[in-house]
C-alpha cells in the first residue's frame, strides 16, 4: 500500500534529515525539492545568469537535468552529469536560493520535476516549504516541523563546520531570520503550514526521536487505510 508523506517548515527544522529517516524506514523514495531549487541556483551561478533575471532562469529550469542517486542513508545530486551533492550547500548557494525561489514561473517549472518524481508506486516522502499546500495537497501525511531560530541556526552552524565551510554562528542566524522573512512573504506558494497538517515542534527533539514521532503518524494512517478497506 503505497503513501505520500509531505513534510514543510522553515530551514534548520530538520525536514531533510528526519525525511530521510521516514523514508528508509518506510521503505520509500526520497525527494530532496530544495535540492532542485539549490541546483537551479548552482547552474545560474556557474552559467553567469543573473539571479534577478527570471526569463533566463526560467529556460534553465527548462532544461534542468538534475538526477538524485541513493547512497548509502544520503543521496548524491547529479546535474549535467556532474555530482554537485556538496556544492549546493555551500553559503553562497543557501543565501541565494530564495530569491530563485521567489520567481512563479521558475516554480512553475520546477513543479513539473517535482510531481514526476513523487510518481513513484511506493510511494514518497517529499519535503520543502510547499509541498502540503502545493506539491502534494493530496498527501496521506503532512508535517509541519518548527523549531527555535536561535536552535535552527545552531543545527545549520554545526552541520556547515562538519562539512568543512567556515562560518560564524551569529551570522548564520542574520541570514537564517533573512530567509524566514523570504520564504513567508513571497507571493507564489510562501512557507505556511497546511490546514491539515501536524505541527511538530523538533527544538527539544533529537533527530531520531522526531523521526519515530513522524513515522509512528505514517504506520498509523497506513492502519487506518488497510482497516477501512476491509469493511
């Protein structure tokens, strides 16, 4: 029996970690959807594009060829061929993806990418900042994971030191409350939690503790499904 699992929520909540999570547990695909606007952002940079130029960024995204290759519990991100897991989330990357986020029609595009990748017969676990309210309105299970800023951008720090980039915790929170602001206010599909969804607050969670908490709500919707069938 298949599900889709849509989990949202601001950077630094632990969306793609505990995503990964749900999705091993479960048994099904995992789509990385800020991956695909992180790539984008990657290719405008590396092709000159300017990122206030939303025509030019919208024949990228045309011809966006982005590939997620599993990995052991990760997944590696292929563009063009070449293996950009780690390029995408250097600190230039993370503080200009939302301003490539912002454009309707470079959405509308990536859209496409999207709905063909959560086409899976397993199912899917897919998450982002609108895929409960738009990628996946239809989802069996949606999330919304919350935490602190000033936890959000600890998590962000300590994940950017262990990659080996260097950076400074006070300025990761400037630029994490700036992305915040960007991803609430724009116009096409802002960050907001869906009508139907669980709010999961992860600020005094572990990684592994919220994850069980999303996974237990995906095994007891499956339950619900498989008694329903049956009378």
């Amino acid at each position: 029996m298949t599900i889709k699992v849509a989990i949202d929520g601001p950077a630094g909540a632990g969306k793609s970690t505990i995503a990964k999570h749900v999705a091993k547990q479960l048994g099904i695909p995992y789509v990385d959807t800020g991956a695909i606007y992180r790539s984008l952002a990657w290719q405008a940079i590396n092709a000159n594009t300017p990122l206030d130029d939303e025509n030019s960024l919208v024949q990228l995204a045309e011809s966006l060829d982005i590939l997620f290759i599993p990995d052991g519990d990760s997944q590696r991100v292929i563009v063009r061929g070449i293996d950009i897991t780690h390029a995408i989330r250097e600190p230039e990357i993370s503080n200009k993806v939302s301003l490539v986020a912002t454009y309707p029609q470079v959405r509308k595009e990536l859209l496409t990418i999207q709905t063909t990748l959560s086409q899976s017969a397993l199912g899917v676990v897919m998450d982002g900042r609108d895929i409960g309210t738009s990628i996946l309105p239809d989802a069996d299970v949606k999330i919304f994971l919350t935490a602190t800023v000033e936890v959000r951008a600890r998590r962000r720090f300590e994940e950017m030191k262990r990659q080996g980039f260097d950076v400074e915790l006070e300025k990761v929170l400037l630029e994490l409350e700036a992305r915040d602001q960007a991803d609430k206010q724009r116009k096409a599909s802002p960050l907001r939690m869906a009508d139907d969804a669980v709010a999961l607050d992860t600020s005094l969670l572990t990684i592994e503790e919220a994850s069980a908490m999303v996974a237990a709500l995906c095994e007891v919707r499956l339950r619900t499904r498989r008694y329903n069938k049956f009378i």
